[in-house]
C-alpha cells in the first residue's frame, strides 16, 4: 500500500548501497510525472514502448521495463480527501484517486523534484 510498503519496503531497497541502477536517489514520481509516461496513441498499456521492453516471463527489473495494464500510485495526495491519493490506470490512461491502503503498483523515478 501507499503509506507502508512502498516506501519502507521498495523505495528503501533501491536506495541501499549498491541501490538500482547505481543511483541512490530514487522515489514516486507525483501525479504530473506519472502522467508523462502515459500514450494516448495507445492502450493496454497506454504508454511509450521505453517503458514497456522485454516483458517475458521471469523478467527482472534489471533487465527490462515492464508497464501492467493497471493503477499506478502517484506521490500526490488528492486534497480533497487527503486519505486518498492520484493514480494513473496505464490500461487506458486515465486518472483517478482512491484510498491509499490500496496495494496499486509504484513505478520508481529519480532526478528532477
């Protein structure tokens, strides 16, 4: 979810030396650099080929860039009801928030803020 394995469990495995990818500044990307990843020229997943490479069976994050056709958090708390958070559905492309104990998917970026 969200508020707990996320950020103790995946977040704190890439940035433990040697981290991923040797860079140790890895995080959720917010709602605005979720949606970047997102082509609306196509759908199932609705995003660039880059970010959907060599998806085989038993593929590994280090040796490919696998999008599921499902929800994706973002860092990016929904206002309105701050228990809630915005997601991207990378089937269609479209945004949405919900609760944050749900367990959606974390796509994991680094640089910029």
């Amino acid at each position: 979810s969200m508020n707990g394995t996320m950020v103790t469990t995946f977040l704190a495995a890439l940035n433990t030396a040697p981290c991923f990818a040797g860079h140790c500044d890895w995080r959720v990307p917010n709602i605005t650099e979720l949606l970047s990843l997102v082509n609306y020229e196509t759908f199932s997943p609705a995003t660039f080929s880059a970010f959907n490479t060599g998806c085989t069976a038993g593929c590994t994050v280090t040796a490919c860039s696998c999008t599921v056709s499902s929800y994706y958090w973002s860092s990016s708390t929904y206002r309105a009801l701050p228990d809630y958070a915005w997601y991207v559905y990378f089937g269609s492309g479209f945004v949405y928030s919900n609760d944050k104990t749900l367990g959606y998917y974390v796509r994991a970026v680094r640089g910029g803020s």
